[in-house]
C-alpha cells in the first residue's frame, strides 16, 4: 500500500502544470477572439460590443483563472478555488501561502467587480434589461458568495484570526464553499459564451470554432483544479 499512497501524491505535480497550461491557453483564446474578432475592448466606446468585450474578458481571467490558482489545501491549510492552487504552487512557509492565497482572490474579486460594472453599463447602454438570463443570475450568486467567503476568510484566518481549534473546524466548510463558488463560477461562464455565441448568430466559422475550444478548455481547467484539491501537496 506504501508505494501507491507514494505514487498518488506525486501525481499533483503534473495536474498542476497542466492546469497552468490550460490557462495560458484560455487567455490566449480569449484575447484572440475579443482582439481579432469583436473590435477589441475599452470601458467606453460608441462601439458598445467592447464594453461587453471588457465584461468577458474579466471575468474569465478574474472569476475562472485567478480564482483557481488560488484555492488549494494541505492538510493543514483551507482552500478557496490561481488562488485553489495556491498551497499546491506556491513556495514557502503556511504563511507566504496564506497570504498568497488572499491576495490571489483579492485581484480575483477587483477583477469580477469591474467586469460586473462592465455587464451593467453595456446593458444600459444598448438598453438591455439587466439581470434577465440564466447567466446573469447564476453571476450574481457567484459573486456574492465570493465576496461573502473572501470576507469571511480575511476575518477568520488574517485579522483578527479565530482560534486555532475554531479555523481547524471552519477548514472543511471554508473547503467546500470555495469549491462550489468556483463550479458555479465556471457554470456561469459556459453559459455566458452559449448566450454570447447566440446572440450573434455567427453560425459555422473560425469565431465558432474559437468560442467552442475556450468553452472545452474551461472544463479542462475546472476539471484538472478540482484534482488538485483532491490530490496532497507533494512534500520534500
């Protein structure tokens, strides 16, 4: 039984690698299809569809990305969803990889603010109905649990900090929460590409093709995160 336990907990290395790969390759796809295909991004714009463009650009990097690197768990430490992998990426002592793990939801949670006042003003801008798709629902559940947990977190684990026995007891709950705002951040996000995709009727064409692979790769990503958190911390 020893060397397969052994053998499991290298496998935590390559899955995180993998994951980082998948999410230069979503960003690479996003900016290609925002840049090349829907006139590029600005917060203002008598071309709406840019405003739109700033909306999904971050909220994947922000909500999707930046969210799963920094979540992950040893068996001392909480996770959250680059912050869920955090403690499996980061160097260092607990610490370092708290804080980074903070830090890393902070820039996700500033990231997922302005892309949220990106989606309101495109809507009110084009007149469109605000809060009207299962997407947007979905998002703004997500991004008030997230709030809600990034809150919770600074306060229970940072400042003033609970007791020890307290955090060891949150640490499951604090576990579970992140991964599901994490899953529904990446439902919302699949959803939102099917609504964008049939908003403009693009049919069968390179763009389509483009749309379809990032929605792949999301899952891949979400998939190859969700392992790590499963999969120990490989110790020196």
């Amino acid at each position: 039984m020893a060397p397969k336990s052994r053998s499991y907990q290298v496998s935590a290395t390559p899955v995180t690698i993998f994951a980082h790969l998948l999410a230069i390759a979503i960003t690479t796809l996003v900016l290609i299809w925002l840049l090349h295909f829907r006139h590029g991004l600005a917060l203002n714009s008598f071309i709406t569809e840019k405003i739109l463009n700033v909306h999904t650009l971050l909220m994947v990097i922000g909500f999707i990305l930046i969210g799963g690197e920094g979540n992950g768990t040893d068996q001392e430490v909480p996770i959250i969803s680059a912050a869920i992998m955090a403690y499996k990426t980061v160097p260092g002592k607990r610490n370092t990889q708290k804080m980074m793990h903070l830090i890393l939801h902070f820039l996700a949670l500033v990231a997922i603010i302005l892309g949220i006042y990106a989606a309101f003003k495109f809507n009110h801008e084009s007149g469109i109905p605000n809060l009207l798709t299962l997407h947007s629902w979905l998002g703004i559940i997500t991004i008030s649990l997230f709030g809600l947990q990034w809150l919770f977190a600074f306060f229970a684990y940072v400042f003033p900090g609970a007791e020890s026995s307290a955090r060891g007891n949150l640490v499951p709950w604090h576990t579970f929460v992140g991964m599901i705002i994490f899953l529904l951040a990446v439902c919302t996000a699949e959803a939102g590409l099917l609504e964008r995709f049939l908003f403009l009727s693009i049919g069968r064409t390179q763009e389509t093709l483009i749309i379809n692979f990032t929605g792949l790769l999301i899952f891949l990503f979400a998939a190859s995160v969700s392992l790590t958190v499963l999969l120990p911390r490989l110790k020196n």
